[in-house]
C-alpha cells in the first residue's frame, strides 16, 4: 500500500494533466460542434436572404423592362406625331 501511495505521489501531476487535457478535448469539442451549428445557421440564413435578393432583383428587373418599353412607346409615339406635324409644315409651305 505504501508503494502505491508513493507511486500515485510521483505521478499525481502527469494524471492531473492527463485528466485536465480529457477535459480540455471535451469541451474543444463540444465548443467545434457549437461553432459547427452556429455556422450551419448563419449559412442558411445568408442562403435565405441571397434568394430573396434574387427574387426582388428579378421583380425590380421585369419592372425596369416593363417602364422602359412604355417609354419607348411614348417617345414612338411622340417622334410620330413630330414627323405628321414636320410633313404637314412642310405641305404648307409653299415651293
């Protein structure tokens, strides 16, 4: 008995720290899988709002096309009316 109290004096640091770093691979552990989740979480909310940019762009993209072939429209409409009010000026006057 003497013999193992000496042997467990003599090696009471080296099982200190054996057991200290088993603690310490558990927690490192536990804290990568937290980390893990964390991350999964933030990779799906990123996800989520880089769809709902996509979406917005392509609706605020079919409005821009949209306005800007009523705009061509108007300025059609709006050159046509210019060259019959031009060739009604230009029958008027006279040669």
């Amino acid at each position: 008995m003497q013999q193992l109290t000496t042997q467990i004096r003599n090696w009471w640091g080296v099982m200190l720290s054996l057991l200290g770093l088993a603690v310490w691979s558990v927690r490192l552990e536990a804290r990568a899988r937290a980390n893990t989740a964390a991350l999964d979480r933030e990779t799906a909310r990123l996800a989520e709002e880089i769809r709902a940019l996509e979406a917005r762009w392509q609706r605020q993209r079919a409005e821009d096309l949209a306005a800007r072939q009523r705009d061509r429209e108007e300025t059609n409409a709006l050159l046509r009316e210019l060259r019959a009010d031009i060739k009604t000026v230009l029958q008027r006057v006279p040669r």
